[in-house]
C-alpha cells in the first residue's frame, strides 16, 4: 500500500495530505463510498454536520475493517450552530450520529460574519480540544480578518483553514497569509467542480505524464503543500483519484499551471458576502 504523505500541523498532530470529500453524497451510499475509500488506501475523511450524512460516513469507517487509529476524521459545526453551548451541543451530536468518542480535526464551517459569532465558537472549539473530543481545531472559508480576530481575541491559532482552491482560483493572498500565521491549507472543491477536467492545458500536461486530467490537479494540490480532498461517490473514480503517487509535476507544469488562475474564478460562495 501506498505510504500517503502527512502533513505535521501547529499543534504536532499529523494529517494525511489527501483525503475523500464527501459533500453532497447521500447517506444511504456514505457507508458503501467511506468504505470503499479506505479499503482502496484512503485514510482521511472530510464530513460535516451540514452535508447531513454523518451516519452513514461512522458506517462506512466501521464496514471498512480499518482500525479507527489509522484514519482522520474531520467534521465540521453548522452556520445555526454557531455560539458556544450551541456549538459545544452540535459536536455531541455529530460524534453521536458518527458513533465516535472524537474526530481528528473539527472546524467551523464558514465565518458567517452577519452571526457574529464566530469567535465564541471558536472558544467552543478550544474547550473542545482540551477535553479530547477533538484533537486538532481550525476553521473553513475563513478569511484573513476572520483569522486575525480569532487569534487576537483567544490566543490560539487555527491548525488549518479549508478553502475553495482549484488551479482556476489559487487563492495565493489567502494562502500566504495561512503560511505566515502557520495554519495550514486545505482545498475542498480542487477539481473546480468538474469544469477543469476539459481543460486543454491540463489535458496536455496529463497525456505527457501519462495520467488522467484529475490526477495531475490533484497532484498539482500536492506539489504546492495543500492538503486535498476530491471527493467522488463513484468507486474507479475514487480509486484514480487516489492514483497520484509515482509521478511529480515539473517546474515547466507548474509555471503553465498557475497561468490558469483568474480573479473571479471562485466556484462556490464569497465567505465575506454569504448569508446562509
């Protein structure tokens, strides 16, 4: 089996730097999808309360036959969650509906500035950590001043900020400023959602190494240091989205590859304008 590549956070755990995404996969397939993963080499899975399949996600860990010390399980807390019992009462509930004595990493999902809330939650999650129902604590779709406020108000800085991250919106402002305040950065809808797998350049780039057009996007999360998670509910895509190691982008692919970037690439919702 391959030996998946960890990245080491600010607070020394370790994360396997790909993973299965599972957004918008139903709960009645989560239990044969997580399992089939995991069985094929996975050992890292992205859940969140919202995405209402949790359930069947703790299924699909159990079905696997892999020991839950082998994998990372991250899980994140809801907009309407957002506030310090709240969210303290929706991480019981996610671990419960997991059938979990704690995940590996969980998040706050997105800033909703409007709640104003964010920092009270993220207070929660410290609580949280310190009482091991959570080992590692961070945040999704943060922005800089989101992250700023948060480590100006409790002293303790996010372990990672999951973001939209693709090579059509590189999102290289946000991710400097990540590695400047040493969150990592994980990129969740790293194929664009599907749109760049048509992509002539990278078409190129994948018949010159041999591979698939998600597997050099992938590869290209993973030589520049993001932590990836494709998500897929189909089991040859799930088992070629995890066929990326053997190969390495070149110095000429990368430089074509961040050619691709456009300002108004973002796919899915501004974090300083949403108001679900």
């Amino acid at each position: 089996m391959t030996d998946l590549p960890l990245v080491t956070l600010n607070d020394s755990h370790a994360i396997p730097q790909i993973g299965l995404g599972v957004f918008q996969t139903p709960n009645d397939l989560a239990r044969s999808v997580v399992a089939t993963a995991l069985q094929s080499g996975y050992r890292h899975i992205d859940t969140a309360a919202a995405y209402q399949n949790e359930e069947g996600v703790g299924e699909g860990i159990r079905a696997s036959g892999i020991p839950r010390d082998e994998i990372f399980v991250t899980t994140k807390v809801w907009n309407d969650d957002q506030g310090y019992d709240r969210t303290l009462g929706a991480l019981a509930a996610s671990l419960d509906r997991l059938k979990l004595d704690h995940v590996d990493l969980y998040l706050i999902h997105w800033p909703s500035p409007q709640r104003d809330l964010y920092v009270q939650t993220w207070r929660a999650l410290i609580r949280a950590r310190e009482e091991g129902l959570t080992r590692s604590i961070g945040v999704s779709n943060f922005e800089v001043e989101h992250l700023d406020r948060l480590i100006n108000e409790t002293g303790i800085t996010p372990a990672l900020n999951q973001i939209e991250l693709h090579p059509r919106f590189q999102q290289m402002r946000l991710r400097n400023a990540n590695a400047e305040r040493g969150i990592r950065t994980e990129s969740w809808s790293p194929l664009g959602r599907g749109k760049l797998l048509t992509d002539p350049v990278i078409a190129r780039i994948a018949r010159k190494h041999g591979r698939t057009p998600a597997q050099v996007i992938i590869r290209w999360h993973l030589d520049n240091a993001l932590i990836v998670i494709p998500k897929s509910a189909n089991a040859s895509r799930i088992e070629e989205n995890f066929g990326v190691f053997g190969f390495v982008l070149d110095a000429d692919d990368l430089a074509t590859m961040r050619k691709l970037d456009e300002p108004g690439g973002r796919i899915g919702p501004n974090p300083m304008t949403a108001t679900f």
